[in-house]
C-alpha cells in the first residue's frame, strides 16, 4: 500500500510562491489533483517525483524522503506534461530505451506499448506523431518497469475522444489494481470520469479535499452570479428580487443588464423563465458571470 506524504511542503521561485504549505497524503487508487492553470499542480508532481526539492517541508514515499533518494524512482512512473523528447526515434526504441535504464528489455516495452494501444505507430518517428500518441507513447515509458506509483501531468492534453477514454480505462485498472495513481487537470469532467478521491489547490495553496461528490456539491451549491438582459429589466428584478432564491440583483450600466446572484441554484433557473412568462417579458441574454474555474475554485478557498 504505497502512499506520497506531503507535509508542509511549499516551493518558491526567487520571489514567487509556486506552492504554499500543502499537506495531503496520496495513497492506492485513483487521485485527481484538480486546480485551474498556474495553480501548482505541476510543481506538485515535480516534487512528489522527485525532480525537485521543497524548499520548505518534506515529501516521502512510505516514510522513505524522496529527493536525491535514486532507489523511488524504480517504484515511480511519471508522465510529464512537457513535450521533451526524442523526436528521432520510433516510438519503439523510445520506451525500450527506457526499459534498459530499469534492466529491462524489449518484452516489457511491447507489453507497455500495447496496453497504450501504440502497437501499429511504434516503428514510426516520434517526430511524426500527433500530440494524444505522444501522450501514449509517454505513457508507455512511464509503464515500462510497472511501477507502484503513477504520476501524471495533464495527460488528457491533444488526446481525441477514443484516446481519451483508452487512457481513462487504464487508470481505473491501475487503481483498482491497488496502485497509487495521480493525475493532474483543470477539467472537471477528467476527474469527475476517473477519481473517486480529489485534491483541489488554488495559487499555490490547498483548497479541498474529498471524495468527488463533496466536492462537487460545494462547487454547485455556491452562489452563482448571471448576466441578464430582457425587455424590461426593471420589472424583472422587481419580480425576482422578492424570491429567497435571489440574493442580489443590481444594474450593469457598461452591460446594459442586470447582474444577479442567486443563492439557490435549481431553484433560482426554474424560477426565471417562469417570472418572465407569467410577465410577459422575453429574455434575450442568460448567462454566468463566474463559470470560470479560476472563481470556482476560489470560492472552494474561501469555503
């Protein structure tokens, strides 16, 4: 039962503060690590590989620190999100060069390649693939030595449909396996298909933590915010302001529209249409001012 410990751990660029005492444990199964762009979640994984040392805290695998410890890395596959690799060689001798840094050979690279389903491109150049097949193709090097942990970094990037659920279907096998899988996104929808544990940080700090559907719950019973614009936007407040589900309407001169908050998410969505129906008034705009994950998320912070 292999677990990643975090413990106050925090990393800083000069003056920039990439990650802010993080604590969390990541252990057997799947983990997604969800956080908008910029958030930290790869120097995250840069540490917990081992490619970079905190500079405050520590991080270990099993009570073993895992900077400048060379033996973890024969139980950590890591698939970075950086597209630095070796575009002169096929696909094929890529993951078998990986497999001889373990003493490995050519049957453990084709057994890699083939649960990516890379069999049919891994005589072409790395050069000539598309960016979901060298997505794979790391996956496959990151496989080769069947690690007890994987740690991934947006690995759902350039991937198609079909790709995508190929890869879904691996990580589930590997956590249902009992290994310890992480993955980084900051698409809901990755993590909500895949994880059933999340971890959620925002600018560098550590915002949640939990299963999928608490997490989720706080996400959707937030205050949401709606950009309006009908026939008559002051009769429309005047009859949505008196509605518990409503917690605030006021006037966007610049966007000629109401700005509301509703405090009560399903109720507030049924109830529009209706007010505008039973008034005659004909809605030409509806829509969230704070879908973003950056807000999302940063109300997850102040939660």
């Amino acid at each position: 039962m292999t677990t990643i410990k975090l413990d106050h751990v925090s990393r800083w660029f000069g003056n920039v503060v990439a990650v802010n005492d993080i604590t969390m444990d990541v252990g057997p199964g799947v983990t997604g690590l969800l956080g908008p762009n910029g958030a930290g979640k790869s120097t995250l994984i840069n540490m917990m590989a081992g490619f970079l040392s905190p500079s405050a805290g520590t991080v270990t695998l099993d009570g073993r620190p895992v900077w400048r410890n060379e033996d973890i890395y024969r139980e950590i596959g890591i698939v970075p999100e950086r597209e630095a690799m070796y575009d002169f060689l096929t696909g094929r001798e890529f993951v078998v060069a990986n497999a001889e840094l373990h003493g490995l050979g050519d049957a453990e690279a084709q057994r890699a390649l083939a649960l990516v389903e890379m069999e049919y491109a891994q005589d072409r150049r790395i050069g000539t693939y598309s960016k979901g097949m060298r997505q794979r193709v790391k996956m496959a090097s990151a496989l080769v030595h069947g690690p007890s942990v994987l740690l991934l970094d947006e690995p759902f990037n350039g991937m198609d449909p079909r790709q995508r659920m190929q890869l879904m279907e691996v990580l589930r096998r590997m956590g249902a396996e009992g290994r310890t899988v992480l993955f980084s996104s900051h698409i809901l929808e990755e993590v909500e298909q895949v994880a059933s544990h999340i971890e959620v940080v925002v600018a560098g700090r550590h915002a949640a933590s939990g299963d999928f559907r608490s997490i989720r719950r706080l996400m959707t019973d937030r205050p949401h915010r709606y950009l309006v614009r009908s026939s008559d936007d002051r009769a429309l407040a005047a009859a949505l302001i008196g509605d518990p589900s409503t917690s605030g309407i006021e006037v966007d001169a610049a966007e000629d529209a109401l700005l509301i908050q509703a405090a009560d998410f399903g109720r507030f969505t049924a109830l529009l249409p209706r007010v505008a129906r039973d008034h005659g008034i004909r809605l030409y705009t509806v829509s969230p001012s704070d879908e973003s994950l950056e807000s999302v998320f940063s109300y997850l912070v102040a939660a």
